[in-house]
C-alpha cells in the first residue's frame, strides 16, 4: 500500500502556482511521481481525497482529474474548505495505492 499525503501546487521555486488548473495539474503529477518511486502507477490509485477552497473550481478539478485517471476512477471524495494550510494554495489532493498484486479488487480494472 502507498499512501501520498495532501500534495498542492507549488512551483520549483515552493512558491505556489498562480492558476487554479496549473495547482491541479501540479498536484498530479506530484501524485503520479511519487506513486512511481514507489513502484505504483495511477492504475494502482483506489482512493484520492481532494480539497478546495472554492467550488467554482470543482468542474476545472474534475476534468483535470480526469486526465490522470483514463481507465477507471478511484473512489473519490471532494471536500469545499474555508483555506488551506497557505492562503495561495487552492487545492489539495491525498491519495492511496494498493500495489499489492495479490489485492482482490472489486472493481474491474
């Protein structure tokens, strides 16, 4: 099992990304490197936990999630919060992987 804790979008330099869907796409492909150091893959992602300081932003979040999720969702909740832990972050996404082979999934892959 892997377990990403909330990654948002931040630049090279850690200072965070000015646009909502330039965050999100940060944020996934955070995701997705970590996932691979660890021997995982999105295909392997069951859960992903998302936060968002404005639901304006839910369809933009939506689709960009979408990108990183082609064959199958996760399950996936969505929460709409007052602020992140920093003012200019505008989303925040936790993930969990199950790479055990051996794991019997009740969802078709």
């Amino acid at each position: 099992m892997v377990f990403v804790s909330g990654q948002v979008g931040v630049g090279a330099e850690g200072n965070a990304l000015e646009e909502f869907e330039a965050q999100a796409r940060r944020v996934f492909d955070s995701i997705k490197a970590l996932l691979e150091s660890a021997g995982a893959s999105m295909e392997d992602v069951v859960k992903v936990s998302a936060f968002l300081v404005d639901r304006k932003h839910f369809p933009t979040y939506n689709r960009v999630r979408s990108e990183y999720f082609k064959s199958r969702f996760p399950a996936s909740t969505t929460v709409i919060v007052k602020r992140l832990v920093a003012p200019e972050y505008l989303v925040e996404v936790e993930a969990f992987a199950v790479i055990d082979r051996t794991y019997s999934s009740p969802v078709p892959r």
